[in-house]
C-alpha cells in the first residue's frame, strides 16, 4: 500500500516561549497508508486530537514534515491548506459541531456553499447522504430537535458531502451509549469498504480492539508509544 | 457566480437565524438613518423651497434704513434709484405682517396692482377691488375658509374688516403663498394706515444680472439711508441660516449618532463565542478565509443597505408627508407663528451618496473585521470545543 500521510519528526508547541507553553507533540514520525483504518489511542492529553488537527490540515506544526497525497503542507499557505481540507477530508468531530439553529440538510450542505456546484447537485447528494444514513425523513428538522445519535449521523454526512478520501474523527462515540457506537463502527466499517481511509482518535476498548481497525497508534505524553499493524 | 450565490443565501439564513439581535440593531440603524436623512432632506428642501420663492424675486431690494432698522420708504426713491444707468425698473412694493390673533398665525400681506409674477392662482381671481382678496392655501385652511366666502380682519384702526376671498393660491412654492394675503394697493395702504409716499421697500431690476453689485453700491451713494440687498445676498442668507440650523441639528444629534457608533463598536469587538466557533466550524469544514469574509460582507451589507433604504424612506415619508414634525420647529426656527406648509419633495443624490457612504460602509467594515480576526486563526480550536 502507498502512503497516503505520513509524518515526520512533527513538534507542536502551542505558546512558545510564554509562561504557558505547552508541548504537545514532540518528534511524531507516522504513516497511514491508502484504506487503511488507523486508531490513535490513549489518554486525554496524550497529543491524540492534536496530531489529527494537523493530519487534517487544521492546523500547522512548530516543526517537522506533513506529507499529504505527496504534497508537504507544514508551509503551504492558508489558501491550500483550506483547499486539500475540503477536497481530501471529511471530519466527524468528538462534540458534532453542528450548527443546532439550522435544518440536517442545509448542516449536511455547509461544505458545499463555497464550491462552485449547483444546488440541485448538491441537494441530490446530500438527500441520497441522509437516506443511506438513515435519517432521510429528519432532513427539514434542526440539529437541536435530534437525539445525539441522530446528530451524529448528521455529521458524518456532512463529512462525506466532499467525497473524501480520509476520514478523520476525533472520539466520535464519547457521547454515544453502546448501541449507537457499534452503529457507527459499522457505517465507519462500511464506508471503508468503499475505499474511504479513516483516522480515528479514540481512547474507547470498542473502537480500537474493534476487528475493521488496520493499524493502532499509542500515545503519550505527546510521543509514539508504539505501532500495531494488524 | 453560483458560489457566490450560495454564500448571499448563507447570509440571509443567517440574519434570520439571529432575528432578534439583528432585528434590535435594525432598528436602531434605521431610526438613526431616518433622522440623519430627515436632516439632510428637510435643509435641502428648504433651500429649494428659497431658491423656488427667489426665482421670481427682483434683483436688489431697497430698503430705507432708520436708527439702523428697517423703515417705510419714500415713494420718490424709485425716481432715484431708475436713473441710475443699468437700471430697468424700480417699482414700490407695499406689504406687511399681520398677526392673527385667532389662528395664532402670521400672514404675510401684500398689495398688488393688477398681477403678480410668480404666483398662481388654482382657483379664482386676484382682488380688482377694495373689499376683495386672494389667499394661500394655509390661510385658507387655518381660517377654513375658501373663494366666495369672508375673510375678517383687524386693521391697524382696530376696525374688523370683512373682504370677500375671490381666489387661492398655488405657487411653485408653498413656501411663497402659503401664509399669504393679497389686497389691492391702496387698500393694503388704508388696512396697514400707511402714508401715501411711503411703501415698504423698493424692487429694482436690472439689464445686467452680473452689474448688480455695481448698481447696489450706486445706490448706497446716490440714496446714503437705504440698504440695497441682491438676490445672491439673499440666497447666501437662506443657506447659511439653514446650513448653521442643520449643523446645530446634527451636533445635537451626535448623541445618538455616538450611540449608534458605540452599538457598532460593540458589534465589532464583540463577536459573540457563538459566533466564533461558526467562523471555526466553517474553516474546519472548507471554508475558506475569504469565503467567510464574504459572508460576514453579504451580512452587513444586507443589515446596513436594508436600515438605509427603511431609513431613508422613514425619512422621506416624515418630511415630505408629515413635515419633519420632529425636527422642523428647530431647523424652520421655533415660531408657532407662521402657518404649517408641506415641503417640495426635493432631494440631493449627492447627500444621500455621502450618507449611504459614512453609515454603510463603517457598518460593513465594523462586521467584517472581528470576524477577519476569527477567520485568521487556525480553524484547529474547533476541534477542541
């Protein structure tokens, strides 16, 4: 498999030299390659959520190599970095972040706005979006009239919206009961069949033991732990 | 094109979304267009109003000067002033003000020979005789009255008058003819007690327009107790009275103009946390800075273009249909004297282009750059929220 990120020696210090600083990350060298399925795992404040920020071109490390689809974006200016962030990744975020005062379909659709698409296009795709997902029937209501595993839907429609090729989500069941979490995996584990590679930061036994997970990351202390390749 | 698009509808969904915070600083915008704009409209209208009342006017006055006041005028001046080379005509006028005590209005009265440049009548004819007289439409309506009934006042004798009303006025202006009562000469001169030699002030024309200020400092030698004013002196008058009640206007205004800038400051420093973690989802999701520049663009631009037009026309609807009634007691002056009259509907694009220019834009600019300031950072804290 070709490597589709990977990460070279990445520092993330936020507030350098100010009586806060803190070091978040210190010398990652990782490799996620094309279909697979990578679980980060550990603790809260392991670095987890901070090296999915910078995967996913959110963010910008204080020093090291990122290198996605063959291109370093660490220096790329804001303009690209934006571009491959809306061409190359879908994120489900740990809190949703939904906009809860709008309708499922026009939050399904907010990654479309900028991009110069028609709108029937655009609502076909979301509508076939939402019918997979299951919660077609929903897609008139706000975001703050669903159940958390409704929203959660939501947000990974709105993730797909771009067509992605990565996935990146940040402890996408820490506010779901077992039973929504093991209906996510499977949409997770479906999606991947279809060619999507997926990056989750997770410190639940459910996702990282579960059998569709391909890779597992550990962290601590901003620092690898270590590597399993399944 | 169509990207664009999108984002103006984003926009607007998003003024709704927040209806109540938007409707509050909507209205507030609105009220401070509308009484900006019901400054600037009813100081142009009344310099149009002047310069309509001017355009028929003669080219100098002359008025006899006594003690350093105004006072009748010998007849015989009008030989004077016509011989003076550059002269066309010097005619007597003979009016006055009469107050009516009954009304608590005063009239301007004005004696005539046979017609009247300028005035027009809409209904009936000027006064042939003694016993007759026109009037202008807001004596009519004060008094109620209207052609072919009785129009009683008080002479300068304290003798009640009756005359018979055979004609209203309309004029270019109803600044000119609204407050207006005319007589005959003569019995303009019985009403008022006048002397026979004496009228009020002497009208001169001239051949040449730009030979005015040569002729007026001939008279000033010829006649040393009079005071010629030309027409420009006049209109410089108007402009500086009205001009000086507008700015008077506006430095009382600044209060709710500093107001309204403190709203807008707050606006602008104050994006709200709700309105940043949008600003994040959106860069997280693809938006780029300029995407949400744009749409805090169209967001402004709706809000403060929406007040301005609202604003505007609360503005045109109170001068020119209710008279400026908030504002006109002070820019018209504070006399409950004159009788009400509709103003002219008259506006300057130029002023309103400087409006819309000084209200619009701070107001986009000052929804903008907080947001400017969101859209810089990295979209990473969302993740974190």
């Amino acid at each position: 498999m070709e490597h589709l990120i990977h990460t070279e020696e990445i520092t993330k210090i936020y507030n350098p030299r100010k009586p806060d600083e803190m070091r978040a990350l210190e010398g990652v060298s990782i490799q996620i390659n094309r279909g697979e399925v990578v679980a980060l795992k550990g603790p809260s404040g392991s670095g987890k959520t901070t090296l999915l920020s910078l995967i996913g071109c959110m963010g910008r490390p204080t020093s090291g190599r990122i290198v996605v689809e063959g291109r370093d974006v660490a220096k790329l200016p804001e303009r690209f970095l934006t571009a491959i962030r809306r061409s190359t990744f879908g994120f489900i975020f740990q809190q949703f972040n939904l906009l809860r005062d709008v309708s499922v379909i026009d939050n399904v659709l907010l990654p479309l706005y900028p991009v110069d698409i028609d709108v029937p296009a655009m609502q076909q795709r979301a509508d076939r979006l939402l019918d997979t997902l299951g919660i077609g029937a929903k897609r008139h209501l706000k975001v703050k009239q669903l159940s958390g595993g409704e929203q959660q839907r939501v947000a990974i429609a709105r993730a797909l919206i771009n067509k992605p090729t990565v996935i990146i989500a940040d402890e996408p069941t820490a506010h779901l009961d077992r039973q929504l979490a093991t209906d996510l995996l499977a949409i997770l584990e479906q999606l991947n069949r279809e060619g999507k590679t997926i990056v989750i930061a997770t410190h639940d036994p459910l996702v990282h033991e579960h059998p569709f997970i391909t890779k597992t990351i550990g962290m601590r202390n901003g620092r690898i732990e270590g590597v399993v390749q399944r | 094109m169509r990207r664009h698009i999108k984002i103006l509808e984003y926009a607007l969904s998003s003024l709704v979304r927040r209806k109540y915070k938007n409707l509050a600083i909507l209205l507030v915008y609105t009220f401070t267009i509308m009484l900006l704009a019901s400054i600037l409209f009813l100081t142009h209208a009344l310099k149009q109003e002047a310069s309509f009342l001017l355009l028929d006017a003669p080219d100098l006055v002359v008025q006899k000067m006594a003690a350093g006041r105004h006072d009748l005028i010998p007849v015989q001046y009008a030989r004077a002033v016509e011989k003076i080379r550059g002269v066309k005509k010097a005619s007597p006028r003979h009016w006055g003000y009469y107050y009516d005590a009954l009304t608590r209005s005063n009239y301007t009265v004005l004696g005539i020979d046979t017609g009247m440049p300028g005035l027009h009548l809409v209904e009936g004819s000027l006064p042939s005789d003694k016993g007759q007289c026109a009037i202008g439409t807001g004596v009519a309506a004060v008094r109620s009255v209207g052609v072919g009934d009785e129009l009683i006042i008080v002479d300068s004798h304290n003798t009640g008058t009756a005359y018979e009303i055979t004609g209203t006025f309309s004029a270019q202006s109803n600044l000119l003819t609204y407050d207006l009562v005319v007589l005959t000469r003569g019995e303009l001169m019985r009403f008022f007690g006048l002397p026979a030699d004496r009228a009020t002030d002497i009208a001169v024309e001239v051949h040449n327009e730009r030979e005015v200020p040569t002729i007026a400092a001939k008279i000033r030698q010829v006649l040393p107790d009079t005071r010629p004013i030309t027409k420009n002196e006049i209109i410089r008058t108007y402009d500086a009275v009205f001009n000086w009640r507008s700015g008077m206007m506006l430095v009382i205004f600044s209060s709710a103009l500093i107001a309204f800038c403190i709203l807008a400051w707050d606006k602008a420093t104050g994006i709200s946390a709700e309105e940043k973690r949008e600003i994040g989802i959106l860069k997280a999701i693809g938006w780029d800075t300029s995407d949400i520049l744009e749409l805090k663009f169209w967001e402004g631009a709706a809000l403060s273009l929406t007040s301005f037009l609202l604003g505007s026309i609360a503005a045109y609807v109170h001068v020119f249909f209710f008279s400026a009634s908030l504002l006109a007691p002070v820019i018209k002056g504070w006399s409950v004297l004159f009788p009400e009259f509709r103003l002219t509907p008259s506006i300057d694009f130029y002023q309103i282009t400087v409006m819309g220019f000084l209200t619009v834009v701070p107001y986009i600019a000052s929804t903008i750059v907080p947001s400017w300031k969101a859209a810089i950072t990295d979209p990473e804290s969302v993740m974190r929220t």
